[in-house]
C-alpha cells in the first residue's frame, strides 16, 4: 500500500498549500466565488489525503485506495484549472465525474475489513 501512502501525503501536502494560500496571496487575487470554491477543493483534496493515509496503514484496500486517489486527482486538478484560469471549459463534467469515482473508493472502503480488527 506504499502507493496509498504516496498519493494520500502528496494530496495532503497540495491541498494544505493551497488552502493555506488563501489566507494571503489567494485572498486578493481571486473573486469571492473563486475564493470559496478552491477553500472548498483544498480543504477536499487535503481530506481525501488523510483517507488515504489511513487507509494505506489500516486495510489492503488496494482498489479502494487507487480510485479515491485517482478521482481525488481529477476532480481537484479540473477545480484548480477552472479557479487559476478562468476558463470554462465544455469537458467541465469531469470534475464531478472525479468526485464519483472517489466517492466509489469509499465505498469499497465501506466494504473492507480493517487489519487491526482481524
């Protein structure tokens, strides 16, 4: 499960940093709207980390583990693009498509057996 571990502290890591940047640099730089969506977004994808950590160290969920980091990295990569660049691009729906798969790796979650209760 090295590769939940990996993936859990590199989306705890960004989405810490960019939550954290909007407390200063982001604050002035972006429209409110924009501000709430990527506090929402970071604060996410620095969530979906903790999971994975968690998951990494607490199951062998391996499936469970590559879809939330997967969906975590779409969905949050397509928030980011959309809030940094001001486009709105016609393949916008894969943003929510990123969630779903996500929301599918808790779902395994919800189905696997932790280590410690064996």
């Amino acid at each position: 499960m090295r590769f939940a571990w990996i993936a859990g502290v590199g989306h705890a890591l960004i989405g810490g940093v960019v939550f954290f940047m909007t407390l200063h640099p982001l604050r002035d730089a972006l429209e409110p709207h924009a501000l709430d969506l990527i506090k929402v977004a970071s604060a996410w994808q620095a969530l979906q980390g903790l999971v994975l950590m968690i998951a990494a160290t607490a199951t062998r969920a391996r499936l469970s583990a590559m879809l939330i980091a997967g969906g975590t990295a779409i969905a949050a990569a397509m928030l980011y693009y959309i809030i940094f660049s001001g486009n709105r691009p016609p393949y916008i729906v894969i943003a929510p498509i990123g969630g779903a798969i996500s929301f599918a790796g808790w779902i395994g979650l919800l189905l696997t057996k932790p280590q410690f209760l064996k």
